[in-house]
C-alpha cells in the first residue's frame, strides 16, 4: 500500500477535507509525496526505474521517483493548479509500477507564492505574479558544518534581508575550509574511496531538510551542482560523466518538487579542467529534461563566461570583480543577454588578504546600488577573518559586517519601488537613473559627493506639467529626507525636461547618496 | 573564346610568364576575371545560371559568376595560392558551359599582405600573417554623391589615418542626406518604381571602381548591405525576402574577390522594423554560402544587439555611446564574445543638434584611447554642419575636425605595440592598462589629470630584477616624452611589482595623459 506525506497542508485545507476523507490535500506548489515500499537487493539506484504521471484535466506532468534506502521508494510532485489530481506510477519493478492515487490541490496560504520565474525580461517573479526583487548571499558550504553552526546560520538569515542563498550540494574544500562534513553524498569512505552508484540517502534527507527551512524563511536555494574546490581531494569535481549524469538525475528526482529550488550547473565552471563545454552543455540538457516545473537555471564563471545566450540558460549568474563599480557597465550585459542579470559574485565585504575578499562595507554597498540603477542584481558575501576559520562565505555563521543592514535599507526601497523591476532611464547617456519613464526614478551618486542635482529627467514618460516629489536618499546612514518642494515638469530640449522653476535638489557633499523621484499622483505603495 | 583581364599583374610576373607567354598570370589575393559571352535576351539576372571551379593541387574553389550587362558574364576569383590554377565553368547555357583554363598566381606585391581575418581571438591579421590594426571611419553615403565629391573624399583618405570606411551599398535617405543619387542599383524610375529582379551594372561597375581605389589606399571596404535610411522613400529597406535574397548573392559574386571587402550585414539593423531575426539569420548563411573566401562579417545595431555568439559572425559590430566612455566599460563585450570587439559607432565629433553627433575631438580621441587599453577596436565618424550639407559621416568630402590628426599619432603606437594586439593587463581591478604582460604596458589615465603615477605594475609576467623605460604620452598634444630612468621591478604584493627604488613617474596634471612602458631588451621597432 503506498503512504502519503502531505506538507503545507493549512488548517483550512484540513477542515475542507473532511468532507471528502479518502482524498488527501495537499497546498498549491506545495510537495506531494508518494511513498512506496520496493526492492532492496542489488544496487536500486541503478537497477529500478520508477516515474509517475500527474493529471489535471487536461494538464499532464511526468516526474521521476527516486530510491531513499531501506527498501523505500519516493515520488514528489509540485502541483501548479488548485484542483482535483491523480496519478498513476510506472516502474521495472512490479511492486512500484502501475499504482494509482487522487489527491486534491487546495489554494495555498499567504506566504506561498510558488516558485520564482523570469519576468519582464530582466527580472523575476513569483509564479503568482508578486514581484520577486532578488538580494542574494552566498555560504558555500555551510549544510556541510556541524549542526549547531547550521542552526546558527538559518538564525541569521532569519533576520538577515537575503530572500537567496547560493549554497554548494558537494562539500567544499578550499583555503579555511578543511573540515570534513559528518556525512557525504555517496556510500564510501572518506576522503577517496567512493561507490559513486550508490547514493547516501541520509545525505540527501538532510540536505533536503535545509532546503525546506530556507523555504519557510522565504529563501530561494540556489543550488551549485557542481565547483571546483575539491581538486580531487574526496574527487567528486572528477567523477565522470556517467556518474555526474546520474548525480543530476538523483538530485533533480529528489529536489525539484521544492518550489525555491533553482539549479546553478556550478561555482567557476571554467576553473573544473576535467570537465569540457559539452559536458556544460549536456548537464543543461539532463536539467532541463529532469525537472518537469522548470526552475530558474544558471552557471556561475570564474574568469570564462559560459554562452548565457544559450535557451536553456534562464539568467545570466556572472563573476565579475569590476562590472558593478560603474552603471554603465554593469547595464551591458543586459543588452547582450537579454535575461535577468545577476552579479552573483563581486567580491566579498571582509579582510582577506585576497583582492576578492577584501571590499569595505561601503564599496559592498555599492555595488548593489550601481547594479540596481543598472536594472541588474547583485549577490553578497562576508569574508572576515575569523580565529576558528568560520567566514561566512563558506561556512555560514553569524554575519559581522556593515552591509547588510544597508541591504536590508536598500530591499526595502527595492520592494517600495517598481513592482516589475528597476530599469535603466536613459543607459546610452546618463547611467546614474532606473525605474519606470514618467513615474518613477531612483537616482545614485555613488562615490560623488554632490552638493546639489539640478532637477532635469530623460523625456521618456514626460509632458509639460508633470507634478514630481523628491527625496534624498543616505544609502550608508539609512535616511531618507523629503524635499519640501514640489517639482513641475517643464520640456528643456529634444531629450530631458527639468523644472518650470529650474530648482535644484540640495545634496549634503557626501558619497553614496541617492534621490527618489516619484511622480505626485503614483500611488506610495 | 572567354578573354581575360588581369588586376596587378606586377613587373616581376610579367618576365617570368614570358617562357610561357600563353598561360596568364595574376598576383596572389588578386582578382582574376574571366568574361564570357552569352544570352541576353529574357531576365539574364535570373535565368542564366553560372559558376566557376577554380584548382590548384588539392585546393577547389567553386565560384558563382554574375550579368554584367550586353551580354557579358563574368567570374571573379581571388587565388590564396601561389603556383597553377586551372578552372572549368558550369551552366545552364550552353555558351556558357565547360569553359576552361589555366593562369599563374605569383608571390604578391608588397603591398599586399592579403584579405584581412581575425587574429589571436580579439585582434585582426592579414592573411599573411601581419598585422592588422583597425582603424576605421563612416562615411555611409559617400559612393552615391557627385564624382568630384566622391574624388575629394578618396583624396581626403588617402592623407587620412584610416585602414578601413563603412559605407552602404544603397545610397541614403536621411537628415542632411536628401539628394539623389546619380545612378541606382535596380533597372527602373526613382524614385519608386523598381524591377528588383533586373540589377543595373553600371551602379555596381562604379561601386568596384571605388572598392579597388580604397584597396590601393590599403583602405578595407567595410560594406553595409543593408540599412533603415530609406524608410520606403525608394524601398531598398522593404523588397521582400526573395529581392533581398537575390541582391545579396548578385552584391557576393561580383564583389567578394576584392580582397578588402567586408560585410556589413546592416547598419542599426534591429530598426528595420520590416525585417525579422530570422531574416538576418538567413542573410549570414547566404553571405557565408557565397563568399568562398570567408570575408568579415560583421553586423552594426541600433539599440538592440544581435546574437554575436552565433559562429557565422566573426567580429562584434558595436554601436554604443557609452561603452566606451571607461575601459572597464568597454572589456565586457570580449569576456562575452570571445572575438575581436569593434565600437563602430560611438557618437561623432562634431556640432549636430542631436547628442549622437556633438562629441568634442577630445571626446572622440579619447574614445578611441580607451576603447585600446581595454582591448577592443573603435570608429571614428564626423557630423561639422556644412552650409552645403557635406557632413564626413554621410557625403565625405573633407575633414573638418581635430580628432584625425591625433588619431594618426594613435595609429603609430598601435602600430609600434604587441603585434598580436593590445590586450588588458589585469581587467578586473585595474583597467587602465593593456598590452603584453612582461614586455609591454601602454596605460591611460583619460579625463584624470595626475601629477605623478608610482611605478606598479600587475605581477603576471613580471620577476625582480626585470628592467623598463618609460615614455609619458600627451595624447592630445602628439608628444611622446622619454623619463630618463630605468624602472627596476621588485615584487611589491601577492599582487603586484614596484620599482626597486619606488620612484614614481611625474605627469604634468593635464589630461588626456597616456604611459608607455617598455622592457629594456624588447626591440623597439
């Protein structure tokens, strides 16, 4: 007899329920899981094929099972739609195959907004349609530290503002990171000697534990299947293609169901020499065709981009130490990509004697400011030195820095901004302005200390009469000051109007200072 | 009997073909012509079928001949090869079909070092292996003004620092660009009644002419097949796909033996609104199907780029504003790329209305200062309102600004430096340098206006004890100011080399300020 696991089921799907017993519910883009005993001989993981259909009227949706030990077999499935579904399973193994079921797909609550979809070209959405404004961190390898330090790091991010978190599925082993983790992905005994066929399900429950913990903080898991820091130490950046193709079909069997999953193929792709491009190209393929919901898909680079121009790639995940100083260039890979843009690396706010580990808290912060008026997103991380070697960056932890606060700042405004995302005003002439033509701008000095911005707009969106309100905008103190003046738009010349009066916005001479703009009649959200 | 007329036929070869005086010679990269006489009754454009298979040993080239008007057809070749080619037509008129012979290819003149390619990923070389340093300009109309017009301008380039012009093929209808031109590419009336199928040769006979005057200037011909400044007024933008397609194979066979051809698929090719991507896809695959040489092909956007990953583009055609404003702008297209980057169009110096065409010649040559340090090529184009229209960028003419001449002193230092190209020195923290680690630094400091620069120097290719001279640039003045010292290099960090004795470089405060640092031992040619 197969058994369920329902999760996210609300009270109210419960109550609803009752009239219906023998129908279990389940929450819209919540994970319904089937469970099924079969054999556990030989090596299951290779030698038992399991899958299942979903049906929804006339939605069809087919998703791998996968073999969890002990003779238990598992099929998780993400509905998409509110209603009644069904399922039918199919298998090699009598026991798994042919096995039906109805289960019932109740709306789901107010913090479940499915999973994150590009949106707007160079932005993101909740499959709802509520605006998701991306503000990533990065800890590499902090579900392979002990526990109590993993129980600390989802504490921090409990009231950190990230809503991302790139974390790797193998262990990292790297300069301050030389621990080995309690538990490894593959039966075996560390640090080299590995059955690479047979996967450590304890591994995987726990690694799927975190997964869920982020999704109920509202974090998406960036997943990184792949990275380089490993240099043959256990050799899990080494193992072939035939064991990386049934890595990526285990981990995307058993982790796609989870709506905050996205996949990035890997950290520094360029930096994995035994792997070549094809190899890229076809772990793109194996995603794409293993992952029946779609998630957000990337590859991450160290100094040699992958194509990001390629289909399967959903948004462009870059490296890059300098792109971010300056607006104008951070804006250039939007026209070539076409996509979302995440600076997922930029260096890192801490004192590493490396130059990637080495931003002040200020320039951190600034990054983020000029990837936003770029219309892009950029991605944090925390490098401090620490006398037990516990960073951030790799580790999780505590975070000691004087960024995030501003992040959190910054978040804010982004969430109080365009609901489909921050674009560039005027990229070609003036990269320092993005929001919306006519309603809307946000405006960032960065390192220049103005004393006033005499008030002139690019004249997309703008007519004579147009009734603005400013504020003045401290990104590092964390104010944000209204000018007590309305400003009224007046045309100038055949590209910016300024104000009928030609007034002025005072500014206090310090960096990092931004300006709001925001038309009189737009409502402050 | 076909006869022949042979293009650079040097002294040298002429003697040696004396002791077999009956088989011609022509140099290699040359163009050899064979005219043969057939139908000219119906549509010869579109009935009449011809091509040529041109042998030397193992080497085949099959080439399509073309109308050209009285009953001539001909099939141009350029040979690759020095020593015997022989060839056979084939056609669908019996005049036509199975004519054969045999010619001599000779070592080239001096002059000629061949068609130009890409080079060492990001740079260009002739096909003999020198170098090639682009320098270009626009001058998009210049073939459809008066013959005196068209003169001056082949006068102006030949004193010019220009190795390459983009023009369009089809004359231009635009602001300050309204006259008609002389002759038309199409049998018919202008200005809108056309036969598309019937080509008018005299047009394309006179457009030849200034292809081979620009080759003996050792000008390359960047040609623009297509372009949007028309906007029906003839309806070149709008012929419909089988026009467009049978223009561009009748432009390919009789243009592509010029050695100094490139192709241009469009200018600002995204605002022509009346063709689609797959368009221009297609388009590539004719040019590349019908060049049997393997031109550049290049493509020039509007504010929307095409995908320049695509293989069948073999050098970014760039328009953009503001890329090359800072270095650390303009090396982002080469981490995307991976092919030489080319800012065809960065504004123009001159005084427009419009704020494409106002760039000082300050801002023009420090356009192109920046686009060098950080690897990539740069446009040059000219918009002085003249009380006749004349403006350099559409009509040629004269040169009116100050941007040439500094430009011409550019050109020498691009000449004098890493025959491979300048490359970036350390893109990602350090932008104002390129050039060849270890041996070679060319540095600029744009807008800034320092009084000194401490010698530091990117460690890659550096060791202690490594001797340089240093030569302060005042790239506006035209100076180049040897400092009488030696810089001995000593590691400074992890990252970087000083001086021994940490001696700085003084600098006058001016900007527009450039470094040359060379090794003692690199031969200074």
């Amino acid at each position: 007899m197969p058994t369920y696991h329902f999760f996210f089921v609300t009270l109210a799907s419960l109550l609803f329920s009752t009239v219906a017993c023998a129908v279990s519910t389940i929450v819209n883009w919540g994970v319904f899981e089937l469970t099924l005993d079969g054999p556990s001989a030989g090596n299951p993981f290779v030698e038992v094929e399991l899958s299942a259909r979903f049906s929804h009227e006339n939605e069809m949706v087919s998703v791998s099972g996968f073999y969890d030990g002990n003779g238990k077999y598992r099929v998780r499935f993400m509905p998409d739609t509110v209603g009644d579904w069904s399922y039918v399973t199919a298998s090699n193994q009598s026991t798994l195959n042919a096995k039906t079921g109805q289960f019932q797909v109740t709306n789901p609550s107010r913090e479940n907004h499915g999973p994150v979809r590009v949106a707007h070209t160079f932005h993101f959405a909740y499959a709802d349609g509520n605006p998701y404004k991306e503000l990533g961190t990065t800890s590499y390898a902090w579900v392979h530290q002990d526990e109590s330090l993993q129980e600390e790091t989802l504490k921090t991010l409990s009231s950190a503002p990230f809503n991302k978190i790139r974390f790797c599925v193998f262990p990292k082993f790297y300069e301050w990171n030389k621990t080995e983790p309690a538990i490894y992905p593959f039966e075996g005994t560390p640090p080299h000697q590995w059955d690479f066929s047979r996967f450590n399900p304890a591994f995987f429950q726990h690694f799927e534990k975190r997964i869920q913990q982020l999704e109920a903080l509202g974090i998406e898991a960036d997943l990184i299947l792949f990275h380089p820091y490993d240099k043959d130490h256990w050799g899990f950046d080494r193992m072939g293609a035939a064991n990386d193709d049934r890595y990526l079909r285990y981990v995307l069997a058993r982790f796609s169901a989870y709506r905050n999953v996205w996949w990035s193929l890997a950290n520094e792709f360029d930096f994995m020499k035994e792997k070549k491009m094809e190899d890229w190209d076809r772990f793109f393929r194996i995603v794409v065709a293993n992952d029946p919901y779609g998630h957000l898909r990337s590859i991450h680079n160290g100094t040699k981009l992958y194509n990001q121009t390629h289909p399967w790639v959903t948004h462009a995940s870059i490296q890059n130490g300098s792109a971010v100083e300056d607006p104008g260039r951070a804006v250039l890979y939007r026209d070539v990509y076409e996509k979302p843009i995440v600076y997922d690396e930029v260096k890192y706010e801490g004192n590493l004697p490396q130059r990637w580990g080495n931003l002040s808290a200020e320039e951190m912060v600034l990054r983020f400011w000029q990837g936003l008026v770029a219309g892009t997103y950029v991605g944090h991380g925390e490098t401090y030195l620490d006398p037990h070697d516990i960073i951030w960056w790799a580790k999780g932890g505590s975070l000691h820095g004087q960024s995030p606060a501003r992040l959190a700042f910054l978040k804010k405004i982004m969430d109080d901004g365009p609901p489909e995302g921050f674009n560039p005003i005027d990229k070609w002439q003036d990269d320092s302005f993005a929001g919306t033509p006519g309603t809307y701008y946000l405006g960032y000095f960065g390192r220049q200390t103005p004393t006033s911005w005499q008030f002139e707009l690019n004249k997309n969106g703008l007519e004579d009469g147009k009734r603005f309100h400013v504020e003045v905008i401290d990104t590092w103190a964390m104010t944000i000051t209204p000018i007590d003046h309305v400003f009224v738009t007046k045309k100038k010349d055949a590209y910016r109007f300024e104000d009928k009066d030609q007034q002025a916005v005072p500014l206090p001479g310090r960096p990092y200072m931004a300006l709001r703009i925001r038309e009189e009649n737009t409502q402050v959200r």
